[in-house]
C-alpha cells in the first residue's frame, strides 16, 4: 500500500495535475488498444498499461480508474481541512 503525504497548500496544488497527466498518459494508451474487443478489456484489465496516478509506476487501467477517483477525493478532502 503506498501513502501520499499532503503537507502544504502547494503539494495540493501540485497534486490535480500530476493526476491529469497520468490519465493523458492512459487515454493515449486506451486509443492504441487492439481492435478486438475482448483482447482490449483483457488488456485493461490484467496488463501494467496504466500508471498510478501519483507514483511513477506502472498499474493496469482498472485499477489507474478507481485510484484517480479515490486521490481526487482526497485531495479535495485535504484541501478542506488545510483551510
């Protein structure tokens, strides 16, 4: 399990667009998927073709899906507290 430390208004900041580039990084992956339908959720699913949306790591799509979603929250969450 990995931790992400918000310390200052500046690593929120800095957060939302390390979070966008790797979704850019993810749609450009999804658009040179294979045209067979299964072979690309198969791909999706169970290949490191996505990256964690903070770390430099590689991740499978799904999983880059669901840990977007949950950094943006918490970011959002961090931003409220910090304020």
């Amino acid at each position: 399990m990995s931790v992400i430390t918000l310390c200052s208004p500046s690593d929120i900041q800095e957060a939302p667009q390390r979070i966008e580039d790797s979704a850019l990084r993810a749609q450009k992956t999804l658009s040179a998927l294979p045209s067979s339908p299964l072979h690309a959720l198969q791909q999706m699913k169970f290949d490191p073709i996505g990256s964690h949306p903070l770390e430099d790591r590689p991740l499978n799509i799904i999983e880059q899906v669901n840990q977007t979603f949950t950094y943006l929250v918490a970011v959002k969450a961090a931003e409220l507290l910090m304020q």
